[in-house]
C-alpha cells in the first residue's frame, strides 16, 4: 500500500508515524520494542539534561544506555545556549536522525530553572539559542512547545515566526498550556485553521 510522504528538514520518515518523546518511557528499550511491532518511522530519547551531557563520561550508564540509531531524535532540555551547543557536538558521532529542543515540559522542578515551558515567556532568549543550535548541524532541528498560559493568537504566531526565522524544521504542539499539566483534553481549538505555521513540515 502507497504510504503518504513525511519529510523532516532533508530526511524523509518512513513509515509517517513519531512516538512521542517521553521521560522514563521512551528508552532504548521501549524503542526496540515499539520499533520491532513496526509502523513507527521516527522515534524520540527521553529530555535529556543539557547541563548534564557535555561532561558526562562516556563509559556511564547514562550515556550508554543512550541506545541512539539512526531513527532517533535527541531531545534536550535547558536554556543555557553553550550547554546546549556542547551537548548537541558530544552527541552528533551518535549520529542521530536529529535534535529537538524541548519548550513544553510543564513541571515546576524543571520551569523554576528557566527551562521547558518557562521559555515560552521569553522570545528572544528562545531566538539566540536557537541561532547557535542551528550553527551545529544541518539536521533536522525541531522545538517542542505548549500553548502558552496567557494565549494571544497574534503572540502566539509571532513566536512561532521566530522558529522560521531561525531554521527549525518543525515545530510539534503539545496542545495543553503549561497550567494545565495533563490534567485536561487538549486544547485543539487553539490550534487554528489559518495558522498554518503550526505544526508544517517542510
Ligand atoms: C509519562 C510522560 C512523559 C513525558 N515526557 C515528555 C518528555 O520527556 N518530553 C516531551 O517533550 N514531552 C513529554 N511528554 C509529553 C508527550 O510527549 C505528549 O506531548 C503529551 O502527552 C501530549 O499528548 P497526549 O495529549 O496524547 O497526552 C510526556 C508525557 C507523558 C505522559
């Protein structure tokens, strides 16, 4: 059966399916299970600690157990732009499909340093970061964001404008705002028709 076509930056994804990136699931071993039923073309690490990686030893468990093929994103947590930078070089001999930048993650342990979806809040802090993540490879580049809490449509397309701008390949909504935790169905009204800069693989 003819498959329909999903393209990411250069890379195309076959089958035109993602599992979503999720912490203390999406291991290497979820991976191999997920990816040996089939029906997945893409798959995501768990957010990974951008202070974490640059000095992380390579004999670690941690970093072997990174379990990195050739049909996994990155993602990477934090704000820190040379952190971030050091981690996506320490992790490109893994040859990742990849590196995605995670703006969404909610929780307060992880927004009460800045990061996640404390982002969302700060336009230019997220286009200078992004400007050097960039700098670092021609693979695909993606951000992972929320709906922000005080939700504006015009601000909210501005924002989006700024991942254009700085080259990101995609951009994936997770349609909750930070305050919602999990809690609620997702906001898909919020994602309007016309918008067309949400979620546009090109
Ligand atoms: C257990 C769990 C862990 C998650 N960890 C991450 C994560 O590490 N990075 C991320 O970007 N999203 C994470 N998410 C969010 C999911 O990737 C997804 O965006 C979210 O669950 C929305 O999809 P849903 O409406 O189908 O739940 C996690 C979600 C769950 C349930």
């Amino acid at each position: 059966m003819p498959q329909a076509n999903l393209r990411l930056g250069n890379q195309s994804i076959t089958p035109p399916l993602m599992l979503a990136p999720m912490m203390d699931v999406t291991n290497q071993a979820f991976r191999a299970l997920v990816r040996y039923y089939g029906g997945c073309g893409l798959f995501y690490t768990e957010m990974l600690n951008s202070r974490r990686i640059p000095g992380e030893s390579l004999k670690s468990p941690l970093w072997k157990g990174l379990g990195i093929e050739q049909d996994v994103m990155v993602q990477l947590l934090g704000d820190d732009t040379d952190a971030l930078v050091r981690s996506m070089e320490k992790l490109l001999p893994l040859n990742p499909f990849g590196f995605d930048w995670n703006l969404g993650c909610a929780k307060k342990k992880i927004m009460c340093w800045g990061w996640g979806a404390e982002l969302l809040t700060h336009p230019a802090r997220v286009a200078k970061v992004l400007q050097a993540m960039r700098k670092v490879t021609s693979r695909p580049l993606t951000v992972k964001i929320r709906i922000p809490n005080e939700f504006e449509a015009a601000a909210f397309i501005k924002f989006l404008e700024i991942f254009e701008d700085e080259g990101v390949d995609a951009v994936t909504v997770h349609a909750r705002m930070p305050k919602d935790g999990f809690k609620r169905p997702a906001r898909w009204d919020k994602i309007v028709p016309g918008s067309k800069k949400i979620c546009v693989f090109r």
